[in-house]
C-alpha cells in the first residue's frame, strides 16, 4: 500500500486548520462569541501551525526536510496546547481565585508595550473561564485542546514515518 505523499498531508492539514479559522470567525462575527485573550493565542497557535504547513506543501521537501517542518508544526501545537490547557485549568478555578478582566486587545495594544500584552494574554483572566458555549458536552477550549492533539499527532507521524515525496 502506497503512503500519501507529504505534500498532499500537508496541503490538508493547512486546509483543516484554515477551516478551524473558519470556525472560529463564524463563531466570533455570526453567533457572536466574544475571544477572550487565551482564544487570541489559540488561534495564532492554529495560523502558526498552517503557515509551517503550507510551506512544507509547496516546498516539498525530502525526509529531512519533512522532519526540521513537522518540529516547527509541533512548536506551533506546544503554544496552542498550553493556552487551551490554561483555559481549561482556569474554568475550574472558583469564581474568587480567578485573575481580573483585561481591557480591551486594541485598548491593551495601544497602551501598554508588546511584551506586556503578549505576557498579560498568556495568564488569561476571568473572561477566559467564562464557558458561553458547547458542542456535545465540549466547551471551546476542550474541543480546541483536541484539535491540538491531533495536529500533534499529525506532526509526530510526519516525523516518524518512512518518506513519501
């Protein structure tokens, strides 16, 4: 049995991750789900992880190759795995031991230095444990931490398998 090639599993692997940016604009601008500041890095976890592959499918690289992309894929699903796994640990915490809301992205951008959003976005705060919504028993940042797993598992195949240009 032939293997599919690298190129065509990175080429759907960009696509499913430009669908679960879809998804999470849909849910945004259409049903109106607020981001909170762990959603934020969610995502540029997923756009981090699409753009290393679709680099990989256009630059089809040999096994090596293959290999140095899917390690830059599985950095890419570190951050993501993090953030989804602090939202969750946050939804758990009581209401009182929760870190106070943020202002605004935009305020926050125009106010404070980059390090200082960027650090203030990764604690999350009491927006982030607030779960608006679900899909079969899932709340976002359960589902997203699943979405993750499986691009971890998707760049650890790609590691360890034989080379299929």
């Amino acid at each position: 049995m032939q293997l599919p090639s690298s190129r065509l599993l990175f080429s759907l692997a960009f696509l499913g991750c430009a669908g679960i940016i879809a998804v999470a604009l849909y849910l945004e601008h259409v049903v109106g789900l607020v981001p909170c500041p762990l959603c934020y890095v969610q995502r540029v976890a997923v756009i981090l992880f699409a753009v290393v592959c679709l680099l990989a499918a256009l630059h089809n690289p040999a096994r090596l190759g293959q290999r140095i992309y899917a390690a830059l894929s599985t950095l890419a699903v570190g951050l993501g795995i993090a953030a989804a796994g602090r939202q969750i640990w946050l939804q758990g915490l009581p209401e009182d031991e929760l870190p106070a809301c943020l202002p605004s992205l935009d305020y926050m951008l125009e106010a404070f230095p980059l390090q200082d959003v960027i650090s203030k976005m990764l604690h999350g705060t009491a927006d982030c444990a607030e779960v608006t919504w679900t899909l079969l028993g899932l709340n976002l940042a359960e589902i997203s931490l699943l979405g993750f797993i499986a691009m971890l598992i998707f760049s650890l195949f790609i590691m360890l398998r034989k080379t299929v240009r």
